[in-house]
C-alpha cells in the first residue's frame, strides 16, 4: 500500500515539474511540507524522492534539500518519465527524435541479418502480426500488439540475442508511442504497408532491401508522429489515465 502510494505521489511530482511548477535547479517543498499536502506520512514522501532520484529527476544537496534536475539529465529510456513527457508535447519532441534515432542505428542493421537468417517459422510470426494489424481496424490497442508483434519477430529472425537485450529497454517504450500515432488512421496504413516491404524483402533473402524498407518505415514514423496533431496526443494521454 505505502509503495503504491509513493508511486503516485512520484508520479504527481513528476507531472508538476514537467508543468513548470518546480522549474529546473530549483528545490522541492521539504519533506514535511510534501507530507502534509499529500496526506502521507515522511517515510511514503521519501519513497517518492527516491523513485525521482532513481530516474534522475532530481538531486539532493546536502544541507539543502531535494532540487530539479534540467530534463536532460532524466533517465531518457524510463517509461513513466516518457509518459509524464507526453503530456507536454514540446518537452516529448526532443525525446522522440533521440528515440527515433536510436531506432534507426538499431533496426535497419536487425532488418539485414533477419533478411540473411530468417526461418519459415519467423516469416509466419511476421505475416500473422500483420494480419493481426488489418484485421484490428480501429482498435488501437488490437493494432499496437500486432505492430509490436512484428518488429519483435523480425527482432527474433535476426537471432543476436545481444542485439535483442540491448533493444529491451528501447522496446519497452514504443507501447506509448505507438498507441499515440496509431490513433491516426492514414498513419495506421502506412505501417501496413511498411511491413510488407519489409517482409517482403526479408523473404527473398534481400538484406540490402530490408534495411532500405527499414529505414523507410521509420523515417514515416517520424513523420506520422510530427503530423499527428499535439492535441489529440494530449487528448489520448488524458483518456489513458481515466481508464
């Protein structure tokens, strides 16, 4: 019960200082302060500090308190800071590029050795994901899982488990991402019709055209999410903390 609660309360600081309430290099209210406005006792507030250190949002100076980081010191692969992010799409923008461009030095290289090592086993898991993705229509949920389910078998035909570990952190993020493009429907098209280059291509061997088809999908991702209006992200956000 105490660490869900410190969990919210992290959260709800979080939000505060993606809001501009605690602006960078500047203190938080002290612990007693925090433990009085949140109806919690100190032990649960220093739970929530320590959730914001972890993600290194904040700092502690000695004799000082507990202050704002710059947003480019935070953890730049934790989910719940991405997701905090979100709600200010400018503060998300920078984000998003940087996580786009890991994508890129990562995904196009696993297209290639998919395209050389594929099975007929990983050629179904790729052709049942996106079946699944036409088959969810508007379901953005239905569409997200089979969109993942994709990149992860191409992940998995290009057998380097390496590769696949350092992936992890990054694919824990694209959830939220994708949930956010895959709101727009011409945005939904485009990743069906990425995927079946790019299954296309892996399926002939052709690891030249699987980066190509790679890179290309990516590259519209980038596009799709700077068309994909700020307010109707804001407005996805918002109905994902109702539920």
């Amino acid at each position: 019960m105490s660490e869900n609660l410190g969990d919210r309360i992290a959260a709800r600081l979080l939000d505060e200082i993606v809001a501009g309430a605690f602006p960078p290099d500047t203190a938080l209210p002290p612990e007693w302060e925090l433990a009085e406005r949140e109806g919690a006792s100190r032990l649960t507030i220093r739970e929530a500090l320590r959730t914001l250190r972890q993600k290194s949002v904040v700092r502690v100076v000695r004799g000082r308190g507990t202050y704002v980081q710059p947003p480019e010191h935070w953890s730049p692969l934790d989910p719940v800071v991405l997701g905090s992010l979100s709600r200010t799409p400018d503060a998300l923008a920078g984000r998003m590029n940087a996580l786009l461009e890991a994508r890129m030095l990562v995904e196009v290289g696993v297209a290639e050795l998919a395209a050389a090592r594929r099975t007929a086993d990983d050629l179904a898991a790729m052709t049942s994901s996106i079946e699944a993705m036409r088959e969810a229509g508007a379901d953005v949920s239905a569409f997200v899982a089979g969109d993942l389910a994709f990149h992860d078998a191409v992940m998995s035909a290009a057998g380097n488990r390496v590769v696949a570990a350092l992936y992890e952190p990054i694919a824990q993020l694209l959830h939220e991402t994708r949930q956010q493009t895959s709101r727009d429907p011409v945005a939904r098209e485009h990743a069906i019709a990425a995927h079946e280059r790019i299954l296309d291509a892996i399926t002939r061997r052709s690891p030249a055209q699987a980066a190509w088809a790679m890179r290309d999908h990516l590259a519209q991702t980038g596009e799709d999410y700077a068309r994909v209006p700020a307010a109707r992200r804001r407005r996805g956000t918002r109905a994902r903390k109702g539920a």
